[in-house]
C-alpha cells in the first residue's frame, strides 16, 4: 500500500464509534477532489494562537498551564515521556504572575504562556538533569542553559524534563537508565532518539513545544517517527552552553514542534551568539517568522523557481517500500509547488555512518571522562582512588555508554589513531565538500528521516548494528554542520492507525530561513493527512474548540457532570455558546461526536480535559 494513504480513524480511549473511515490519498490543497466532509485544516501555529488569546483576554495563562498538566498526568503513565515534571503549583505561579503583566498592560515576551519540554541532557538550575544516566541521579545544575535562560526570559514555562538515550547515545530511549518512552501513534513502538521523549510529549500535546539535542540524527529520527516537526540548526546557530557534552563537534541543540511555525518561532528565540560558547556563531539571526505567511496568501506555485535536489542513495536498497513511496510523493508535492526536481547523487554518502561512529565515540569517550565520581556524578564506596573511580563509572553508565566509551578510547590509541580517527576526519571533509557542491547547484536536498517508521520496542535492542544503521540517512547532516528540518509527509501502514514518514529538508550553512519557509508552504498546502496521534485526537479538537470559541467553555464546564439529555435546557442559558458550539460541530464533527458519546455513556465522570480548560 503507498506509505501516502491516511490511516484509518480510531480512538482507543472512547467506548463509542470505534469504525474505520476510509484511507484517503493525501493531496496538494489545490487538487483536492470534492467532498462531503469538511477538509482537513491544516496544522496552525500553537504559540501565536495562544500569544492571541492571552493579549485578547479570552484566556488566562493559568487555565492553560493547567490543562497541559492535566493531559501530561493522564497520557504520562501511558507514554513515559517526562523524567521529571516540574511542580504544578511552580507552573501555575509562573503563569499567574504573565496574567499579572498582562492585566498591568505590560510587555510579554513572544513564549509567554508557552508549555515548553525540555530534554534531560540540558541543564535546569530549579529541576533535576541526569542525561538519563544513573551516574547524575539527583543532580541539580546550579544554572540554566543559555537556551532554556532565553526561553524563560520570553515567557516560556518549563513544564519538565524529557527522557533520552543515556547521554545522547541511542536512537529508541531504550538505553535511558530510567525508563523506556513510548510512541503516542503506537504505545508498542518507540518513539526514536535519543531526543525521544522530547518528541513525543510535543506528539501528544503534553507541552506546545520542547528542546531536543541532536549529534546524529537524535531531533530529527524521533520527528519523523512521531509525526511531528524537528529543526536541526547550523552547527553554532544556538549556544551548546548547559548541553551535557557527548560530541562537542557535532552536538547542536534543536527543536519541536506540531507546526513548522511553532518551531521556527522557538528557534529564532533561543539562537544568537553567546559569550559562554566560543563555537557559537556572531551572525544576525533573520526574523524567521516573516516566512510564514498564510495560505490564503499563496501563489499558484509559491515555490517557483526553487531547485531541489533528491539524494539518490537515501532510496537505495535497505530503505521500506512504503518510505520510499512516501518521499517521492513529498517530492511531486513540491513539484506542484512550482520546485524544480532533479536526483542527485552524493558517492561519499555511505561513508559518513562509519566516520560518524568513530568521531562521536572519540569524543565521548574523553568528555565523559569527568563523570568519575570525584568531578561529577554520583561516587561509589571505595578503599582506594583507582576502585573508586572504576566502581563510579561501572555502576553510573550503562552497557551502551561503556561500549561507545571503549570504541572511542580504541580508536585514539596511539596504535589506530592514523587508522581510524584521523581517517575518519578524512572522510568527514570529504562529505562536506560534497554538501557544498550539491547546494550550490540546488537550493535544498530532501531524502528520507529515517530508513522505516517506527518499529516495535525491543525488536533491534540486542542488534546495535542494526540500530546504528538506521542514523544512515541523518549522519552527515551532523558531519557537515548543515542545518536539517523533518516535517511529516504520509503514513505507512502499522500499528492501529498507520505510523507517520518524516521528510528531511538539507539547506546551505545558516540558511534555516529558506528551510522554514519551504516546510511551512509544504504544509499548510499538503491535505487529508492529519497528523495527531489516535490517542488524544478528540481532545486536541476539544482543546482547540475551547481556545477559539471560549464563550462556550462554561457550557462544556456543566456539561461535564450531568447527563447530556438533563442538560440540554443549559442551552438557553449560554446562547453564544450556541453559535460557538454549532461552529465546532462543523469543524470537528466526528470528534465532538465521540466526546459527547463518551459524556452520554458515563454521565457522572468528568471529561478528563474539558474541565480545566480556558473559561470553565
């Protein structure tokens, strides 16, 4: 079956309605053939409509902050998403305190409000961060990263800290040492990494948008394999400072989102140059929401003239079927679009898997020198300094970190440095040469995030080859120190409702703007593939319901708690919740449906959502 066909609809959660409806093809906005149900909306800006609501007075910051940590309470013991969430009455003080400002007529910065997640290897001064390491259980930072200090001064609440692959090392968070995070579209799958658990929090809508790392691949893969947004910047675009160090050459801090703007508006908030990173980079950070403009706006061929190249060795042999199908329908999306598609080739493209694993591991064996029990991290009891160094590390690290740690003192070895580590630089200017002369005859590559969608937790664990192999397609991305941005463009067939494809976008060093621009036009004009996992589609559209048409809110409050049919006079009490109601109907007509389905058949329980949301 193409990896483009929309999966069916079910909703596990609800008793009622529990059908199919049919696949549909997902269609350029243009091309969309007739139909009797409303089309599918395509994926708006979280963070504005929020900023929107706050400035209009239609919601306060503290009934927001409040239902994201009542969907994060209820999906979390299903997901495993977060290793710690910060104190609720810590959050709806921060948030009490921007509805303070705001009523003061105050300045707000363009996050306020704004639920953020934040990955365990960058550093909280007021919440633990462990790298996902049992060698920094319990440790508190005595400072903010740069990033997380410029999103807090924005107004961004920090609403926890997501689980990882132990220090970055991984590609599942199956080598976190806490706990295994699963994939919102199939709790049985994983969620990739090692930024997995950033992934999918933003995937389930537990906060509007989070902070990953990635040294290979780690924002990008979980994008994909979760359905959401991941932007991998240019190496030295955002400061690394409080970004527990795996490979200090490669590491970047990144970003998700569900929309392509939210995540260039949290990418233009946290880059900038920073004293505390010397490899952070003076240049001017463009004004990257002045390329999102809305799709009544748009030309017939809004990309027109745009040249991209497609890698040819990304659908190769060792990619699914259905993967390949989906890129290559993303493909002849842009060239509706008015891009001018043309395959290339890059030789040196197999290389860089091999090159990657010796540089990443060479680093990370000295950086994670400091974790010794004595510098950092948690000490064990010995008579002496050498056993005490040996037990730290023995009990502290996990069975991954230690085999990347022995690869990577291997390949420094007086004996194999020439044969390994200085080969493997070798090859990395190789690759980027060849990035350089494929963008300057093409304005951005595109191939796949990853070789598969999602597969099941456990399937690869005991294989790390196999694992390892699946970073071929984003390694040299991190080897060039080029930015990447991962936007999902079809399904494949699996788990309960199909398993989302990410599309990578390769842009020039610096160039984000030309990337976001291009993401956005894909996919606000890309139709019938709604990309919202199962598990909390009909609250989403509950959700977004209550945000827009908040003068029905308190309606839905009542509602809650009564029978459907006792409280049908409430009607005559709230008529502009009427109106609001009736506007929702025809927006979301199925997923009301079903909640009004599950009010009607368990009358006296609240809805787990509704309840907390804006004007109840």
């Amino acid at each position: 079956m193409l990896a483009t066909l929309q999966p069916p609809r079910t909703f596990s959660r609800f008793p009622l309605y529990l059908t199919s409806r049919p696949v549909t093809l997902c269609t350029l906005a243009a091309q969309s053939p007739p139909s009797t149900s409303p089309p599918t909306q395509p994926p708006h800006s979280q963070i504005l409509s929020i900023r929107h609501s706050l400035l209009t007075r239609q919601v306060t910051a503290a009934r927001l902050a409040e239902s994201h940590i009542s969907r994060l309470r209820l999906t979390e013991p299903h997901l495993k998403s977060f290793l710690h969430v910060s104190d609720s009455d810590a959050v709806l003080r921060q948030a009490a305190l921007l509805d303070q400002r705001i009523a003061n007529g105050e300045e707000v910065g363009p996050l306020a409000g704004v639920v953020v997640g934040v990955k365990d290897n960058i550093c909280t001064a007021d919440m633990p961060s462990t790298g996902g390491s049992r060698v920094l259980e319990g440790y508190r930072p005595a400072y903010d990263a740069t990033a997380v200090r410029k999103i807090k001064e924005l107004g961004g609440i920090v609403v926890g800290k997501t689980n990882l692959d132990e220090f970055g090392m991984g590609s599942t968070t199956e080598a976190s040492a806490f706990q295994v995070t699963a994939n919102p579209w199939d709790v049985s799958r994983v969620p990739g990494g090692s930024s997995g658990g950033s992934a999918a929090a933003v995937s389930a809508r537990q906060c509007v948008v989070s902070l990953g790392s990635d040294t290979g691949g780690s924002v990008r893969q979980p994008a994909s394999f979760c359905g959401v947004v991941g932007l991998k910047p240019t190496y030295g675009r955002v400061s690394r400072f409080g970004l527990m160090a795996y490979a200090s050459s490669l590491d970047v801090i990144g970003c998700f989102g569900s929309s392509v703007t939210d995540t260039g508006i949290l990418l233009h908030a946290i880059s900038g140059h920073d004293r505390l990173d010397a490899t952070s980079s003076k240049r001017e950070v463009p004004d990257f929401a002045s390329q999102f403009a809305s799709i009544n706006l748009l030309e017939s061929k809004p990309l027109k003239g745009l040249r991209v190249g497609v890698i040819r060795e990304t659908l190769d042999e060792g990619v699914d079927t259905g993967v390949i199908s989906a890129i290559r329908g993303a493909a002849s999306h842009l060239e509706e679009l008015g891009c001018s598609i043309t395959e290339i080739s890059l030789p040196s493209f197999s290389l860089g898997l091999p090159a990657y694993y010796i540089l990443a591991s060479s680093e990370s064996s000295s950086n994670l020198s400091r974790y010794d029990g004595v510098r950092y991290g948690n000490q064990a009891v010995a008579d002496e300094l050498n056993s005490l160094y040996g037990d730290s590390r023995a009990k502290g690290f996990g069975p991954e970190v230690k085999m990347r740690i022995l690869m990577g003192t291997y390949g420094l070895s007086a004996g194999y440095y020439d044969a390994y580590y200085k080969r493997a630089q070798q090859v990395r200017t190789i690759i980027r040469k060849s990035f350089k002369t494929a963008l300057d005859e093409n304005d951005i590559l595109i191939s796949p995030a990853a070789p598969s969608a999602a597969y099941k937790i456990g399937e690869k664990i005991d294989d790390p080859l196999a694992m390892y192999a699946g970073d071929i397609m984003t390694v040299n991305v991190n080897l060039a120190g080029l930015p990447a941005l991962v936007l999902p463009c079809g399904f494949v067939e699996g788990g309960t409702a199909g398993l989302p494809v990410g599309l990578q976008m390769i842009g020039a060093a610096f160039d984000e703007e030309k990337l976001l621009k291009v993401g956005h036009i894909f996919e606000q004009t890309l139709q019938n593939c709604r990309f919202v996992p199962p598990l909390i589609e009909d609250d989403t559209a509950c959700m977004s319901f209550l945000i827009t048409f908040p003068t029905s809110s308190a309606l839905f409050a009542e509602l809650h708690f009564f029978h459907l049919m006792n409280a049908l006079p409430l009607l005559a009490t709230y008529p502009e919740g009427i109106l609001s109601l009736s506007r929702c109907l025809h927006a979301y007509p199925k997923s009301l449906l079903k909640a009004f389905g599950f009010l009607w058949a368990a009358p006296l329980v609240p809805c787990p959502f509704l309840s907390c949301l804006p004007g109840s």
